[in-house]
C-alpha cells in the first residue's frame, strides 16, 4: 500500500468512526436504557478517532508513509473498517425508524447487549493496540533520526573547532559509534 492509498484508507476509517461517535450520542440522548454502555462505547470510539488522526496525519507524510506498507497494517486496517461500517450499520437507526415515527412511536432501542459491547471492545482494543504500536514505531524512528542528526551536527562543530576529522559509522542492526579520530595530514 502506497502513501495515497494508505492515507485515504485511514480518512475512510476515520470517517466510519465519526458516524459511530456521532451514532452513539443520538442513542445516548434518546434510549433510556443501556446509559452506561452506551457512553462506554462513546468515550472508547473517541478515543480511537484520535488514535485515527495521528495515524491520517503520518500516513499523509511521505517520510512515514512506508510503514504503511506493512501486510499486518493494512490487513488491521482493512478488517476494522469491516467491522466499523458492520457496526455502523446496526447503530444507524434507517428506515424502520423513519415509518416508526410516522406512526407517532418513537421506540429508538441500544441495539446491542452488555455482552455484545464488551465483545465490540475488545476488539476496539486489540485495532487501537495495533493503531498505536505504528504510531510508537513512527515516533521512535523520529527520534532516532534526530539523535543522529544532532550527533552529526555537534561532532560536525567540534572538528570545526578542533580542526579534527571523526568519521561515524552507522549500522541498522546496532546504536551509532565513534571511530578514533583521523589524524590530518600536513
């Protein structure tokens, strides 16, 4: 998956998530029963949604946008976003509603048992894990990059002041190290 393609599956998943919070605080407003599954479910989604905006934000970066190459990644992506629009789907009162109220009933009910919540949970849990291992990857490898670039510029002043050479190696298997210092030839 692409940088494009990556970005645009998580502002389709951030946007399912929307519909859900949004879902959520129109049942929360009118089902009297089911209060505290109800905002349980309100409070995790929107958790997720910023969860969701910091993944749309790097996947919008092109420096970051490989990572969403990851098979498990997208595979995660691609199966929550199953899930969100099932989920949407159950919570999006339709139709039926509509003919309800016609009638003068206006029976809006949880669709969801506390068991079925806490199966929904679970779930939410295990995709924000995964949502927010990426974005702690994303960040450790910012950080490794400015460390080596702060390393760069701090040896780089040094032989500036000293007038001494240092070469740096570097290994994608292990931490930066300083070689011994290259005697100048005069």
């Amino acid at each position: 998956m692409d940088g494009a393609s990556a970005a645009a599956s998580v502002v389709a998943l951030l946007e399912v998530s929307l519909k859900v919070v949004s879902l959520c605080k129109e049942y929360y407003s009118k089902v009297k029963d089911a209060k505290d599954d109800i905002n349980r479910f309100r409070l995790e989604f929107q958790t997720f949604v910023h969860i969701l905006r910091g993944l749309r934000k790097l996947a919008k970066d092109f420096k970051t946008a490989h990572i969403f190459a990851s098979q498990s990644l997208v595979g995660s992506i691609t199966q929550c976003q199953s899930d969100l629009k099932i989920l949407e789907q159950k919570l999006n009162p339709g139709k039926h509603q509509k003919t309800m109220s016609r009638f003068g009933m206006w029976a809006l009910r949880w669709p969801f048992q506390s068991s079925d919540v806490e199966k929904i949970m679970q779930s939410l849990e295990r995709y924000k894990s995964t949502f927010n291992a990426t974005l702690n990857i994303l960040s450790i490898k910012r950080t490794q990059r400015a460390v080596v670039s702060l390393i760069r510029l701090t040896e780089w002043q040094q032989n500036s002041v000293t007038g001494r050479r240092h070469k740096i190696r570097s290994s994608r298997a292990g931490p930066l190290s300083l070689q011994t210092p290259v005697r100048q030839r005069r």
